[in-house]
C-alpha cells in the first residue's frame, strides 16, 4: 500500500490521531533542530498528516521539553550499545578482529557508532536511520535489533496490523552501515 492517502485512512480506522501535516519550512526547521535530514519517505508521510496518538513523536512541538525527549530517544541505542557492548557474541566480519579486552571492545564499538548513520525515532522504540535510500525501520530495545519493515510504509501497514510481519522479504532489504550488521546479535 504505497498510496500515503490510503496508508493514512487506514491508519486512522486504527486509532492514530492525526493533526495538519508538516510543512517544507517546518520541515526543514526541524532538521535544523534535531542536526538531522529526514529520509524521503518520511517526509512524505509527515506532510500527509503528522501522527500525534500516543508512541509517536510530535515534530510540531518544539517546546525544550519535547525537544529533549526526542533527542534523548535518538541517542538511547547508541548510549545501550555502548553500555552492553561487553555482551555482544557476534562480531561481523566488516568490522575487522574483534577486540580482545572489554575497554578495546567499547572503544571499537564507539568508532562504529560515529561512522553509523543517526536514528530517527517514529513510533515507542521503533526508528528509522538518516538515509539517501530507501530505508528499514528497525525495533531497537538494548541490544535487541530487528527489522520491522522494510521501509516507514510497510512498517506502518505491519506496526498497526494491517499486514503481517512474517511477510517481510529479509533478502530485499536496503543493507544499513552498522544497523542492519546488529540484527544478527
């Protein structure tokens, strides 16, 4: 269902409250704010309307709280990653010989985390990275990363039970530097 009018009316028939979509400006004020650039897709959907019901994130409340909510959330997985780091048992190949000693470890992982493309949180503690592309949305808890859709349209339809998980094509997913390596922990 990539028709965003359709996606929004059946999101709506879910319970998700919308309010006025975004505008270019605040668009790109928000970016401005948040030292990020929305993917496309993104920025589609939050024209059509911006979702305001419970476990979305208001873009249009720029008060410092809302502010630091939000910032805070795009840095909890990087923070948990580092913090859990010594409990990763699986170590890609991309990312060279795995260190030996925990404080190697941790400052291993931190390289990779500054080279890793920001987090944009959408819905409770599902995100999707700053991308040219066209990007997955992934469920980040801790060390517990998956991907919930292959792109913010398919999640949205999964997310909100309009279509199953288990129809997720893994292999024709956009491979994401650094997040698409964690789904393997």
């Amino acid at each position: 269902m990539q028709n965003l009018k359709l996606l929004k009316k059946e999101l709506v028939k879910k319970g998700v409250a919308f309010e006025k979509g975004l505008s270019n400006q605040e668009i790109i004020e928000i970016e401005k704010i948040y030292n990020i650039t929305f993917p496309i897709e993104y920025i589609e959907f939050l024209k059509i309307g911006l979702p305001v019901s419970k476990g979305f994130y208001n873009w249009r409340d720029l008060t410092p709280e809302n502010i630091n909510r939000i910032k805070e959330k795009m840095n909890i997985p990087f923070i948990d990653i580092i913090n859990y780091c010594d409990e990763i048992d699986y170590w890609p190949k991309g990312w060279g010989i795995r260190p030996e000693t925990d404080q190697e470890l941790k400052k291993k992982i931190e390289l990779l985390l500054k080279e890793a493309p920001k987090l944009i949180p959408v819905y409770i503690h599902r995100y999707i990275p700053v991308t040219n592309g066209t990007p997955p949305i992934f469920s980040i808890m801790g060390l517990d990363i998956i991907y919930y859709g292959k792109n913010l349209f398919q999640y949205l339809e999964i997310e909100f039970g309009i279509k199953e998980y288990n129809g997720i094509k893994f292999e024709k997913i956009e491979h994401i530097k650094f997040w698409s390596d964690t789904i393997n922990w």
